[in-house]
C-alpha cells in the first residue's frame, strides 16, 4: 500500500519535529513542564489571554497544541482532559439548545451513551443514521440540524464509512461535520484534507500510545479551534502540562508505532482467516471486507485493530481462548504497545441493549484485537497456541 501524503514533510519527521522549538527553553531537546498554574501578568491583554492553566494557553499547553496540529495537519489544535472531554466540549461549543445532530450508528459506546442519555436534558435532539448509506442520511434531516458525527473506522466491526459523501452531504446542507479519528490516527488518515470541519481524538489511545494517560484533542481551523477553546475554558477540562509531558513524548513515535500496528494487525487478520476455529474476521486490509475499496482510496494503512468471530463457540470457549493468551493482555482499551484483546460485548459496547448490539452485528462471541507492536511472529503464535 502506498503512503499517502500532502505536501510537506513525512508523518515520521512530522511526529519527531513537529511544533518543537527549536532550541527550546535554555537549549533543551525536550520541551520541559512547565507546571505553574499561573503566570506574572502582562500589561493591558484581554481577560481570555492571561495566561492560566484551564485557560489552555500556558507554555507547555502551547507546545503540545503546536505538535497536535502539524500531525494531523491542521492550522490549530487544542489538548483536553479525555476522549470523551474533546467530544462533549465539541457539542457544547457549536451546539445550541434546539439543536439536531445526525451521528453514525455503533459509535464509541461513551459517545453513544453521552447521546442516548444526556444530551435531551440540554435541549439537543439526534438521529443515529447508517454511515454505509448516503442514500438514508436525508430523511434523518430536520430544519434544526448542524452536525453530522462519524467516526474514521467503526468500532469494532471496522467499517469505513462513505468519508467524502459525509463531508459532501454536510457542506450541501450547511452541517459542520465532525469526526472522530481514535482509530485511524492521522498516520493512517487526515480527515480535515478530506473537507471535515473538526477532528477529535482519545489521545489515551493510539496518540500517546503507552497506556499510562488519559488525554483527548481536537484540531481544525484557528477560528474552530478558537470556539472549542472558549467552551474548553467553561466547561473546565483543560489538559494537565504533566500529563501533555508524556503525550508529547508519546507522539514522537506515533508513525513508527502505528505502522507496525498496521503490519501487525494484517497479518494477525490473515492468519486469522485461514484459521479453521475461525468464523469471519473484520480488518479493514483483507480483500474479504466490504469495505477494502473504500479503505484504499482514503487512507494510507488500515490500522491495527481488527475483530474476528470464532465458528461454534460458547462465550465459556471464546473467554477460554482468551485466557489462554499469553502475550496478549485481555483488557478493554486500545491503541498501545501492547495487544489487548477484549469482547465488547461484554465490555465496551455492555451499555448497550442486545438488541442494538445486535443490529450493529456485536455478537457475544465477537473477539476485538486491538495490535500492539511486539513481533507479528510472536503474535501469531500466542493466538495459533490459544485457539489450540
Ligand atoms: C473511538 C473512541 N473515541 C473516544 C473514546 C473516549 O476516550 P477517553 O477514554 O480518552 O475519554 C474512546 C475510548 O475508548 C474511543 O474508543
């Protein structure tokens, strides 16, 4: 698969040297925390400018911010508390009581909880629509609808939704389309080249990489982010500098990681498939997925998450299988060094009902793998031994 680039320098040299100053504070290679909370004042600058931790603008929020937003290639970016702080600050700052939004169905199951049972109490209303049919997406419109929410890859069957008819339908109808990029990460694909409006991450997934923070962002236009910034400020989940340490740190790395996640997690998924104890497997990269074209056209890796289905198995077998696994950690997050393996069913997609999960095609049985970067040798083996 070839890479594909816009102009400029590689996501490589991007994540080392991106935003970086240069030299830094007193020399430094490494930008340093800068802890304090509060800085002296200057004279005569509007209140939104003293510089104040939750106001996002102290030194080391601004590097971060600098290196979040040469990565995905945007004019600004801002970091937040958490995934799901970036989302919820994204309604707050662009929605307004009365307001519609159309959002994909079998989104990130917080964000879809957050839709399901918070957002009518604030005044807003939403619509799940299938992200796989443009065709549907009209009658879901009302007169009071400003958003459209996708996200790159679904979890955890790994569908691409119709990306360029999103930001299409969007700009016909006077919608800011947002997206959700967690699982692709901006080594695999940059929504806003595409045409999307906003772009937010859980950099305590693939961006940081480490398991050891939690962190989200956003990035998109100097007047987006501007507004998102004005929200992030009120509603207070501003990103700690000790935390926005290590997701620097995290980030310098990002490409090489993701790229031998994306190695991974197709040769896992080809081995998976000509596993007999096998049913189906779901990646993105296997010609089998219906929506590999897609996958081709828009994005430069498939990423490292992929989910299989074991033919004929009890969920006692499949969590037998698991507990088998002795590289691979049985654990619900995603996008680290490490494998972790878990069953949404039972973990992040449980707040839904079965019914829903089934509509969405979570079945009980349904394994997701979300690849780390240890040898793909070692990884099919682990998997080889515990499918027995
Ligand atoms: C796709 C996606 N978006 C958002 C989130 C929320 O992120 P966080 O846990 O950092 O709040 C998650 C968490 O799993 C996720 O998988």
């Amino acid at each position: 698969m070839t890479h594909r680039r816009d102009s400029g320098p590689s996501d490589e040299t991007r994540a080392v040297h991106g935003g970086e100053r240069r030299p830094g504070p007193e020399g430094s290679l490494v930008f340093p925390i800068y802890q304090s909370t509060v800085y002296a004042s200057r004279r005569n600058i509007p209140p939104e400018d003293i510089d104040y931790i939750r106001l996002s603008n102290t030194p080391s929020q601004r590097y971060l911010h600098d290196k979040l937003a040469a990565l995905e290639g945007a004019d600004a970016a801002i970091a937040t508390a958490s995934g799901m702080s970036a989302m919820t600050t994204v309604l707050t700052a662009f929605l307004r009581s009365g307001d519609h939004l159309v959002a994909a169905e079998g989104l990130y199951g917080g964000t879809y909880a957050y839709l399901d049972q918070h957002i009518e109490r604030l005044g807003l209303r939403h619509t799940f629509v299938d992200a796989q049919r443009p065709d549907a997406w009209e009658a879901a419109i009302t007169p009071d609808t400003k958003m459209f929410l996708v996200e790159s890859i679904s979890n955890p069957m790994m569908r691409i939704p119709h990306l360029e008819e999103v930001v299409a339908f969007g700009r016909q109808r006077g919608l800011i389309t947002v997206i959700d990029n967690t699982f692709a990460t901006p080594i695999n694909f940059k929504p806003l080249a595409l045409g999307f409006d906003v772009c937010f991450h859980s950099a305590t997934k693939y961006l940081n990489g480490h398991s050891d923070l939690v962190a989200g962002c956003v990035v998109g236009d100097r007047s987006t982010i501007q507004a998102v910034r004005k929200a992030l400020t009120h509603v207070g989940g501003s990103l700690d500098p000790h935390a926005g340490f290590l997701l620097a740190r995290g980030l310098k790395t990002l490409a090489l990681r993701v790229r031998s996640q994306n190695e991974n997690a197709s040769r896992l998924a080809e081995f998976l498939s000509a596993h007999p104890r096998v049913e189906s497997v779901c990646y993105p990269g296997l010609l089998s997925h219906p929506d590999h074209e897609r996958g081709v056209g828009l994005m430069s890796g498939f990423g490292g998450m992929l989910s299989f289905r074991l033919a004929d198995a009890t969920d006692e077998q499949v969590e037998e299988v698991l507990a088998r696994l002795q590289v691979a950690y049985v654990a619900t997050s995603l996008g680290s060094v490490e494998t972790l393996v878990t069953r949404p069913a039972a973990t992040s997609h449980a707040s839904l009902t079965p019914e829903q999960r089934e509509r969405v095609g979570i079945t009980n049985d349904l394994v997701r793998v979300s690849c780390g970067i240890e040898g793909s040798e070692d990884l099919i083996a682990d998997f080889d031994q515990a499918l027995g």
